[in-house]
C-alpha cells in the first residue's frame, strides 16, 4: 500500500515535470539541453509499456459477476450418473483406480447376486457360488469378472497399480459393460427407455453427461452456478458485491503504442491517433456507483393460489427512485431452482432515468412450497467500469399447495383398526357383504336372525356380515439425498414425483374412511400421525407443500441444519403398530427395502409404490442392485403413472401381484 | 395439472452468445477503421481486413472473446503501418484508431451482456445506451484532439507534443483509483 502510495506520487511528480516541460518547449520555444536519444528513449519506454499492457489484456484480469441460468431446470443427477463418473475418472483421469473398481465390482456383485437369486430361488450363499463358478452365463468375458481369476487378477493389482495400463482400465471396462449385459438379459430387465444415443457413441454420451454441456438439456443450480454465494434473503435489499471489472484493461496501449511509435518514427499522425486511447483511459478511471438501492421492485403473478405444476405468468416491474441515472442496469429474476421458466425472458438489460419504469414478463412452472425470490441487478456505471451488485427481494410470497384430489381408489390390505370404514375384514358382524351363519347368541339383533334356518330346523341362527372397517395408513417418504434423482434431467426427481402421487393416495384414501398420516425418512424428523378430520386433511395439504423434508430441494442445498440420526428412527418410534405402510421412493439404494423388512415381528404390513419412472434402467449401467429387491420381499409393488389424471396402476410382467390381490 | 413434460411445459432456451447489437456495431467500427485507413496504404489493407474477419469470427462464428479481441488488436496493427509507412492524414489516423477502441470497447460489452444475460434477452435498451455512451466519448475527445492539432501554438515540435503526451500518461496513471 505505501510503496503504491510511493509510486502514485513519483508518477505525478514526473507527469507535472514532464507536462511542465513540454509548455516550456512548446510555448517558449527552450531549446532542448539533450539531443534526440532522449526523445527516442522515451518514445521506446512508452511503445514498450503498451506490450506489456497488451499482454495483462491478454492474460485476462476481467472480472464480472457471473449471473446463474434460473430458467433451466434443477441439476438432479440421474440414475446410474455416479457409475458413469467413476467410470469416467478411471478412464479419462486416471483417479482413484483401485477404489472405484472395488466400488463398482461391489456393486455389481450384489446385483448379480439378487439377480440369480430372483431367477434360482436359491440362498445367498447358493448364488454366489453360481456367481463365482461362472455358469450364470455363456458371455465369458462377462463371467471373468466375478471368477476366480479376479483374484488371480487382484493379486497382481499392486503391479498393475503401478503401472497404471491403460489397457487394464480398458479391459475392465469391457468385462464391466458385459457384465451388465448378460445380467440385464438373465434378469429380464426393462431397458426400453435406454436411448439409441447410449449405444451408438458411450463414450460420448458419458463425456457430455460429466462436463457442462450435460445432455440436450443445461441445468443449473442458483447458487452454484453463479458468483453469488446465496440467494436466501429476508432483506428486501442486499448489496453482494461492488467491484472494478478492468473491462477497460488494454485500452491504454492503444495510445501508449500509437504515441510510443508516433515518437519514434517522428510521426504526428500516430501520436494524434494515440490521443483517443489517452482518453478512453481517463474515461474508464472516472467512476461512480450505480444507485441500485433506489430501485423499487414489484412483482405480480396472475394466479394467486397456483397449484403444483401449474404455468404462472410473473411480471416484474422495477422503477427507479434512485434520483440518478442507471445507464446500464442488468437484471436476472432469480427463479427458485424448483421452478422451470417455460414462456418469456426473467431478464432485463436496460438504462433507466429517475423516476422511469422497466417491466418484464415470463411464464414458470411452479412447484410446491412457499417461495420469496430475489432479483438480481448486476448495475454499471456509463463506462461499465464499476459494477455493483444487489439482490432486491420483493415483498410477494409463492405459495403453492398441493390439492389432495380423489382420482382413484387406492386398496389398502385388510390390517384395520376398531373405527368403522371402508375396509372389507375377515371379521364377522353388521356389515353388507354375507359373511357367514353362526349359532344364535343372546342380544343378536333381530334384523340378522337367519328366519329361512329358523323356519327349516326350528333352531335360531344369526348371519355374520364382513365387518367394514377403518385402516390406518402412513405414507412413507423416501427423502434422502440418494432420493433426488430424476430420469432425464428435465423432467420431475423423484420426491416431485412422490409428493405429487401420494397427495392423490392421501385424498382417496381419507375419502375411503382411512386414517392417514405422514411420514418420511430424512435428517429432518416428519411425523404427522393418522388421523381424520377436516383439519387433518388441511394440515396435511401444509405439509405437503412447506414441510423442509418434502421440499423440491435436496437436503444438502437447503440451509436448515440437521444432525445424522438414522432416518428411519423416529418414524419406527412413532409408528402405530397397526399401520399400513405406503412407501414411496425411488429405490435408489438398498436403504429402503433393508430398513422396512426390520426388526421381525413390529406387525407392520407395508404395501409398497414403486414409481416405474423415476427408476429408469435407462443406461446398462443404471440396473442396479435394488431393483431386483421388492420381487423377492414379498412386498406388493405398484406403479403409478406419472402423469394424471390417469392414475393407473399397471401390473408387472415380472408377476408381481396387485396389493389387496397380495396373499397376507 | 402435474408433471407434463410436453414442450408447452418445458424449460426455455438460453444461449449465451454475443448481444448482438454490440456485435453488429463491433465489425461495423471495425470496418470503418479498416477502411478509414486502409485506403492508403494496400498492406494495411490486407492487415486490416485480416482482423476484421477475425473480428466477425469471434463474434458470431466461434463466440470466443479471445479472438474478437485478437481480431482487434490486428485491426489496430493495420492502423499503425498505415500511419507509419503510407501518406495517411493524421485526422484519418485519429478516425481510424476512434473506431478501433469503440470495436474494442463494444466487442467485450457484446460478450459481457451475452454471458450476464442471454441471447433471448430484451437488451437493446441497455446495450445502445453503452454504445451511445462510448461513442460521444471518444468522438469530443478526437475532436478536441484534433482542434488543438489544428491551432497552431507556437512551434509545435515533436519534442514538445511527446513531453505533453508522455506527462499526461503519467498523470492518468496515477489517478488510477
């Protein structure tokens, strides 16, 4: 700092000395006390000066704010993304070798495990066997990868660490490829929605997945895609950042090369020439801070109460109340990540005078939640030398609750509790459906006395009905992180999809006479315990929308702080021991089908929705080891079609039966 | 209601190219430098029309900063062997190097406003005010260049205008912030 201090006062010492000096030779016509080596010296300074401000150009020292793309959709990875990547960085980067082929042999394994077992029906122990002797297929290269010369292979793996060939990544990758192959044949796997892209250029396909040109469609995420550290404001004006941007940076060689030469060659055209870059130099040094905390932001939606999905046209207005010029005023809507701009621009670039109004519209796609969002406004000076950020939070809330509509009846199994309801049990009593004729007991009512056996034999009987009555059902939430994939990444991830079926399974079943109640397995505890009741159907409607595990944003991009517990703890504390489940998740990880199978015994009968969606064995590689889990743990398994009304249910070609069709 | 993924429902498009205004008026500048200059002097031409391809290149072919920026400094390289080997008028000089830095100045804001925003954007506003902006500036600054070339004060030496050029350099410096 003092040796610039220092320098600042040379450099204006010399210029005055200098400037001095040329009224003298120009004005008072001195003779010069040197000759012209002087005059060519500092001609040379100067044209050498210019270079090397050519070069700091060159080098690059421009810094702007770097504004986020809210239009596009979250970046939710897709399944089988991690395996690409680890694949990835053992190809390309060569990282992590070892570890990630341990990954990935583990993993496999496990799949392959599952796989034989669902086809052998044999224990774990039966199957690997199977497994490790090759015979599960005719595809050698396929089998090697789990034979014995793997660990033939392993033995030698330090060696060939060290080397680190080329070739044994490649050969790995092969056998890996045909691994998943033969098991996606033997295990009957769907992989219809795997694209003709995946096969024809893989390499291609995993390489654009990784960099940022991810696929046909560009994702984003707010914060992490921009310089700004956080768009979680309650301010209704925040200053982020003010800065030089050296836009300007090289503007002086223009001058300082023109007039360097101009000395040098005696040529007062080019030291005229050079002028204009003398004063682009004083234009970029003289600054002033945009105003932006005079901006008055509003923003309007034409739909007050929008529901999850629905298209809502925003129009933002921003009026300048600064009392000076905003001459160049960049303005981004920054759109919650959940959302999807379908229709219009949330961007502005404008100059705005005192006083003076801009407006722009765009139509998004809401999701549901309670939403406050920021605009930022990246505002420069006339030369764009100074530029100053701020985020302006509008006084507006988004809130977006889900409807809890009936579409379609959902059964439930026949685990009922004492309240009446819609449930067919096995239990006789007053009811509509005949049930069976049993010995007359004092106090029957008369109105079931069989009067036809009565008439016959003279002896009283009394016909049982089925006894109707109320289940009571938790829907389960499958929140984790692993949770949040989706199929493509344009489309909905799979808590989305979740929330939105179980909104329309919690409205039927309510309407069916069910007790119903709420749960989901994430860091942040969800409870909200079975029950009836018109405020109950309310207060769930609120849960849906706001409650922080059910939120459209994965839990490590939200801010709340929570601490590792087992997710499944406090549900399994709270959960009545009469309790039907409704699981819905994605099974994304072996998590899910571990934790419900439980300790034996909790009584717990769990009817469970698979969301074919959202579990898209779209790549060989994403046909992981928990899809082969549901067939063998004898859960019933359903899935619901993303897209409503057409709730349906569709059975599997794997033979799994629908739930109230399910034996107990 | 829900999940449609039709197009109706999709995410829009957002490119992050050059703002075009800026563009078009950059390769317009660019040319006028070119030709302001070139006109005397054929290997200046030939310099010159090199950089303003490279120029239109770097705007709309490859979108890359680097070499619209390039494409400029090789305009300017045109500029300077016209002043120094041909019979340029120095107010042509002075035209020439004028349109060169407002090419300069209008390429990296047509870069700036593409990145910060997008191509889908509404920027005329914003963009026509910087260029207006840039433009008045380096226009009274030639002109008063070019005016106090025209009077004739004393003997104006070489000497002289190199002393009063390299103290006013000095002096821009050190009131850098």
């Amino acid at each position: 700092m003092e040796l610039e201090d220092l320098l600042n006062r040379v450099l204006i010492g010399a210029g005055i000395v200098m400037t001095g000096a040329a009224v003298a030779i120009i004005a008072l016509n001195v003779t010069l006390p040197f000759g012209p080596e002087v005059i060519f010296l500092l001609g040379g300074i100067t044209l050498l000066t210019g270079l090397g401000n050519v070069r700091r150009r060159l080098n690059g020292e421009i810094s702007e704010t770097v504004t986020p793309d809210p239009e596009r959709p979250a970046d939710n990875p897709t399944p089988g993304q991690d395996v690409d990547r680890m694949l990835y960085e053992m190809r390309e980067l060569r990282q992590g070798v070892n570890e990630n082929r341990e990954h990935l042999e583990e993993r496999l394994e496990r799949l392959a495990i599952a796989v034989i077992r669902n086809r052998e029906d044999c224990s774990v122990e039966r199957a690997r066997a199977i497994l490790e002797s090759g015979e599960w297929t005719d595809d050698e290269v396929a089998a090697s990868l789990f034979t014995g010369d793997r660990t033939a292979a392993e033995e030698s793996g330090i060696a060939q660490a060290v080397l680190g060939g080329t070739d044994d990544v490649a050969a790995f990758e092969n056998q890996f490829e045909a691994a998943v192959e033969a098991l996606i044949e033997i295990g009957d796997v769907d992989v219809s929605e795997r694209s003709d892209d995946d096969e024809d250029d893989d390499d291609g396909s995993l390489l654009s997945g990784l960099g940022s040109a991810s696929g046909p469609v560009e994702a984003n995420w707010n914060t992490s895609h921009s310089s700004i550290p956080s768009f979680d404001t309650d301010e209704p004006f925040v200053d982020v950042d003010l800065k030089r941007t050296n836009r300007w940076l090289g503007v002086t060689a223009f001058g300082l090369v023109a007039v360097g030469l101009g000395i040098i060659a005696s040529n007062p055209g080019l030291m005229l020439a050079g002028t204009v870059g003398i004063a682009y130099t004083v234009y970029a040094r003289v600054s002033a801070v945009p105003a932006t905390n005079g901006l008055v932001v509003e923003r309007e939606l034409d739909e007050d109460d929008p529901e999850p999905g629905d298209e809502v046209e925003v129009t933002v207005t921003v009026r300048n109340e600064s009392g000076s010029f905003l001459p160049d005023l960049r303005m981004i809507d920054v759109v919650p990540d959940a959302f999807v701009v379908t229709d219009g621009v949330p961007r502005l670039h404008t100059s705005l005078q005192s006083g003076t109004t801009a407006r722009f519209t765009y139509s998004v796609r809401v999701e549901r939640g309670k939403y406050e969002w920021p605009l930022l406004a990246v505002a420069r000076d006339f030369s764009g030398g100074v530029e100053r950020t701020s985020l302006l939070t509008p006084d507006m809330e988004l809130s977006c609750i889900p409807p809890l509509r009936i579409t379609n009846d959902v059964p439930v199994r026949a685990q009922t509790t004492q309240y009446a309801g819609d449930v067919d049990t096995k239990q006789g009593g007053s009811g509509l459906e005949f049930h069976s004729v049993r010995e007359y007991r004092p106090g029957d009512p008369m109105n079931r006395i069989n009067w036809k056996q009565v008439a016959s034999t003279g002896e009283l009987a009394t016909i049982d009905f089925r006894q109707e009555k109320a289940a009571t059902v938790t829907i389960l939430f499958d929140t984790r992180q692993s949770a949040y994939i989706s199929s493509a990444t344009d489309r909905p991830h799979a808590v989305d999809l979740s929330v939105h079926a179980a909104s329309d399974v919690f409205g039927a079943l309510y309407e069916q006479g069910n007790l119903v109640g709420v749960a989901a397995f994430d860091t942040v505890p969800c409870w909200y315990a079975p029950g009836a009741g018109s405020s109950h159907l309310e207060n769930a409607r609120m849960l849906f929308a706001e409650h922080p595990a059910l939120s459209p944003r994965p839990p490590e991009r939200q801010d709340h702080e929570s601490q590792y517990i087992d997710p499944m703890t406090h549900v399994r504390r709270r959960l009545p021991s009469t309790s039907q489940i409704f699981l819905f998740s994605p099974l994304a990880d072996d998590y899910p089908p571990a934790r419900l199978r439980g300790p034996p015994g909790d009584g717990h009968q769990s009817g469970r929705d698979r969301r074919r969606d959202d579990r898209p064995a779209a790549d060989a590689y994403r046909a992981d080891g928990a899809g082969a889990v549901p067939a063998r743990a004898g859960y019933p398994r359903s899935q619901l079609e993303p897209r409503r009304p057409a709730l349906t249910r569709d059975r599997q070609s794997t033979g799994e039966v629908g739930i109230n069709e399910h034996p107990d | 209601m829900s999940i449609q993924t039709d197009d109706e429902m999709a995410a829009v498009e957002v490119t992050h190219s050059p703002a075009r205004i800026s563009s078009a008026i950059t390769v317009g500048a660019a040319l006028v430098a070119v030709l302001s200059t070139g006109i005397f002097q054929t290997l200046a031409l030939g310099i010159g029309v090199g950089g303003v391809a490279g120029v239109a290149g770097g705007l709309f072919g490859l979108q890359s900063e680097r070499l619209t920026v390039a494409g400029v400094g090789i305009v300017f390289i045109g500029v300077i062997v016209s002043g120094a080997f041909g019979p340029t008028p120095p107010e042509f000089l002075l035209f020439g190097t004028l349109a060169n830095i407002i090419a300069f100045d209008l390429a990296n804001n047509a870069f700036s406003v593409g990145r910060q925003l997008s191509a889908e954007t509404d920027t005329n506003r914003g963009e026509v005010v910087h260029a207006a902006a840039t433009i008045a500036v380096g226009v009274v600054a030639a002109g008063l260049a070019f005016g106090i070339y025209l009077v004739p004060l004393g003997e104006l030496t070489v000497a002289g205008l190199a002393f009063l050029l390299f103290g006013a350099m000095l002096l821009v410096w050190a009131i850098r912030s």
